[in-house]
C-alpha cells in the first residue's frame, strides 16, 4: 500500500525516484525500504510525507490512506 501511495505522489508531480527523498528531506534508500516493506516509515518520516502532501494538494484519498498507516 505505502508503495502505491508513493508511486501516485511521484507520478503526481512527475518526480524522479530521487527527486520525492530529496522534497522529503530523506534517502533514497530509505525511500525504497518503506515502498518494499523493509522497514516502516518513522513517525518523523511519516510525518514529513504527509505535510507534503497536504501543502502540494495531494489526492485526499493518498492522505486518507496516509493517515492511516
């Protein structure tokens, strides 16, 4: 799910796979952890998604979802 969510934020802004760390303020690697389930995002990291996606008018369903995890 959580690498769904960030696929359609990257396809969203048409962000590279490097580019979405970097507006998070995070690694790539750590990045690719979460999208395949290596690790879960930390409550700081979760957090920085989602403020993202609220300030850029992300889909409320992607919030929604994020809200969730």
């Amino acid at each position: 799910m959580l690498g769904d969510i960030l696929k359609e934020v990257r396809k969203q802004f048409e962000f590279t796979q490097e580019k979405l760390p970097h507006e998070l303020d995070t690694s790539f690697s750590r990045i690719s952890k979460w999208k395949n389930w290596h690790t879960s995002p930390s409550k700081l990291d979760k957090w920085r998604l989602l403020k993202f996606c609220k300030n850029n008018n992300v889909n409320m369903t992607i919030i929604s979802e994020l809200e969730e995890l």
